[in-house]
C-alpha cells in the first residue's frame, strides 16, 4: 500500500530535497526554484508526469491539486 502524501513540503523531503526534486524535474530547474513552488504552494504542471513517476517508484502518492490539476 503507497503512503498517501498531502503536502508540498512532504513530497519534496520524501524525493530527497530540493536539490533532488530540481534533478527528477530535468528542465533546467534550479535548486533555488524549489522553495518558490512551496512559497506558491503548487508544483509547477510541466513537473507533473515526473514527478508523480519518481513518487510512484519510491512507494509514494500525491493529490493532483499539488500541481493545480
């Protein structure tokens, strides 16, 4: 059974950090990025797919509406 994340903040420490999450998201994402889509609440759309891909491996799910969805 996958454990069921909320948060912005919880699915980013459970990926391994911003500068993990900036590395899953290959499109240019700074590590700096990273604490913007927590001030904003939202993960940005375009991270969606390999996002929820790298969450799925690890035993993890997320809700849609993290990325606004």
């Amino acid at each position: 059974m996958k454990e069921h994340l909320e948060t912005i903040d919880q699915v980013i420490e459970k990926l391994g950090g911003s500068r993990a999450v900036a590395e899953i998201t290959a499109r240019g994402t700074s590590i700096s990025m990273v604490p913007s889509w927590r001030y904003r609440k939202r993960f940005p759309a375009q991270s969606y797919k390999r996002m929820k891909d790298a969450l799925e491996e690890r035993g993890f799910s997320a809700p849609d509406s993290l990325w606004g969805m």
